[in-house]
C-alpha cells in the first residue's frame, strides 16, 4: 500500500475512532428486562401492587422523587423516539394509587389518588 494511501486509511480510522469515542450510548436501567406495553399495563394494579413488586419486576427505578408531597416513581422502559415511561403514584404505606405507563414522555399527567376510600 502506497505511503498516502497508509497516511489516509489512518487519518479515516483515527477520525472514526475518535467520533466513537464521545458518542453516548442510550443508559439502560440495570436489571430492567425488555418487556410490552400489554405486560406492563397487566402488571400494576392499582390499589394493590406495590413499590417493592414493581422493583422486583423492573429492577431500581430511573427517578424516585416526590410531586405535591406524594412520592412518585418511574422507569423509562423504551428508548427510542419518543421515550417510554412506568410512572407511579405511592401512597403513605408504598402502594400505587395511580400510574402512568406507555405513553410518550411529551404527554402531561396529573397524577391523583385513584384509590381514595378503598
């Protein structure tokens, strides 16, 4: 190979090494399996399924926080364009009264306490 066409076939290389190196791949929840939108919605029920079944089945959240003073849990569960959310209102002993779950992260929710008087 001729010294120029060495000296290119480097240059390239080195070029495409270096744009692989600051590209982000996508973080993934650890523990968190692939699953559809039919299993997760079948998963949580509301005023019954509980913080800790849905860190078994989802592994740790993405966010943990609180909204209004109620605490909120959630975890991107696709990726792509646009992101997938499980979303989770908890009440005071760990229970979810409301949940959010596959639908796009663009859309607002207003998360109440669908299990009032239960």
């Amino acid at each position: 190979m001729p010294t120029l066409c060495r000296r290119v076939v480097a240059a390239v290389l080195i070029l495409l090494t270096a744009g692989c190196a600051h590209s982000v791949a996508q973080p993934k929840t650890p523990g968190t399996p692939a699953v559809d939108a039919r299993t997760i919605g079948r998963s949580v029920i509301l005023c019954t399924t509980t913080e800790a079944e849905l860190r078994r089945q989802f592994g740790e959240p993405t966010r943990d926080g609180i909204l209004h003073r109620a605490r909120i849990l959630s975890w991107i569960m696709r990726w792509d364009s646009p992101a997938r959310y499980l979303a989770v209102l908890l009440d005071d002993r760990g229970v979810v009264v409301d949940v959010y779950w596959d639908i796009p992260s663009e859309v607002s929710w207003e998360p109440t306490d669908q299990c009032r008087g239960h």
